[in-house]
C-alpha cells in the first residue's frame, strides 16, 4: 500500500473546465434618459468631462458619468448632497453607494422607515426609498471633492429643473454648505437670505422648509464633527415638518 496516486490516475475535480470569472462591465449610460433634471451625456464643464474621461481610462468598469439622482419620485424630503465619490456613487451610479459616507445615511434612513433595507450596496440591488429622494448639488465627480463655483452655478440648473418637478417635496436637507446654498439657488433665493448651520431650520416659502446638517463623510463622522444621534435628529425633524 502507498500513499501515491497511481501513475495515469486523475483527480476529481482535473477535468473540471477552468472558466475566467466575467470582467466587470461599465454600467449601461442606455437605462437612463435625458431631460430637463439629468443627462447622462453632459459634458458641459470641461475640467469634470476630463477628470472623467481619465478615471474612466484608470477604471474601465467604473459609471464615470453624471449621476442620476434616486428615490421617490414624489417625495416629501429631498436629501441634498455634494458631488459622486470617485469611488463610490462616481464608480455604482447611485448616490451614496459604495463609500463610507452612505454608511450612515442609509441606516438612518432605514431606521426612520424611509428606505426597505439599511445599505445600498449597487444601482441595482432591491432598496427602495419611502417618500424620500436623493440628488446632488453637482453630478459629476470633482478632483479632490471640490467642485469649482462655475460648476456649482452650471450643474445648478438641472437642480432647478428636478425641484419644479417635485411638487410634493416639503422638505429639504442640505448634507453641508455647498449642498444648502444649492438649494437655495434652485428655488432663486439668495445665498445671504440663510446661512448654513448644522440642525438650523429655514423657511423657504409657505409650503417649503430647509434644513441644515453636517455632511455624513467619513472626516466629519470619524472626528464625531457628526454623530449617529445628531445626524438622526435632524432626519426625525424632517419627517415631522413634512408631516410624516
């Protein structure tokens, strides 16, 4: 007796065909149309088409495009961020996917009754989100998260568009500075008419309010600039003002 194989004799599992595991396939820019509120074809700030361009060179399976705002499509609250995260919204093609600032968002929201499932994980898992919508005060992914004033102001029209589209939004929650006065721009009412300030409400019109809160990043979350409970707060007094 050995404990060698015998000379010819083949494994189980030899014959078994070795098949690559597909390669990870760019989003299709097809599943979303064009309108007044979005274009997945913009181009119109040239420092952000080419950032993109390059990161997708780098990143090939990456969305590398604008990204579409999500949620409800009549909500009471809109949720206001900044821009995509190169590698989270930027790379998913869904806000807040896919990076630590969606962490805290979707749990929250989840908590609250305002999302079917505590993490986005893709564009094209199961959440939903419960009378609530998502957009960003610039669409594209900025180098270094800074998008310039000129591409605020530009990509500020499509905010204009989608928020006359949402007749039933009574509430919005600016996620930080740029966010709030992207807000305020879109419903044509000066920037020094309000400032910014975490949990700090405004009312925009007779039906509209504004509220303040510190971005939920990964800087202000860790350095408990925000917290859990803070951030919570400010969710719960929305859905009080919009009546939910």
């Amino acid at each position: 007796m050995t404990d060698k194989e015998p000379t010819g004799a083949t494994r189980p599992d030899a014959a078994r065909p070795v098949t690559a595991r597909p390669e990870p396939k760019r989003p299709d820019a097809a599943r979303f149309k064009a309108d007044a509120t979005y274009d997945p074809n913009c181009t119109a700030c040239p420092r952000l088409a080419a950032y993109l361009a390059d990161a997708h060179y780098k990143y090939p399976e990456y969305w590398c495009r604008p990204v579409p705002s999500f949620g409800a499509a009549a909500p009471r609250i809109v949720l206001v961020g900044l821009a995509p995260g190169m590698h989270g919204a930027n790379r998913t093609a869904r806000p807040f996917t896919g990076d630590h600032a969606g962490i805290l968002l979707y749990q929250t929201l989840y908590e609250l009754g305002l999302a079917s499932q505590p993490a986005s994980a893709s564009a094209d898992d199961p959440l939903t989100l419960i009378d609530t919508r998502i957009v960003n005060a610039v669409k594209c992914a900025p180098p270094d998260n800074k998008p310039s004033p000129d591409e605020i102001r530009r990509c500020n029209e499509y905010m204009q568009a989608e928020v006359r589209g949402l007749v039933s939004a009574r509430v919005f929650v600016a996620l930080g500075r740029i966010a709030h006065d992207a807000v305020l721009s879109a419903h044509g009412i000066k920037r020094s008419t309000f400032v910014f300030g975490h949990a700090r409400e405004h009312r925009l019109d007779e039906t509209h309010h504004l509220i303040d809160s510190y971005h939920c990043s990964r800087y202000n979350t860790q350095t408990r600039r925000l917290t859990a409970a803070m951030f919570k707060s400010v969710l719960m007094r929305a859905c009080e003002l919009a009546q939910m």
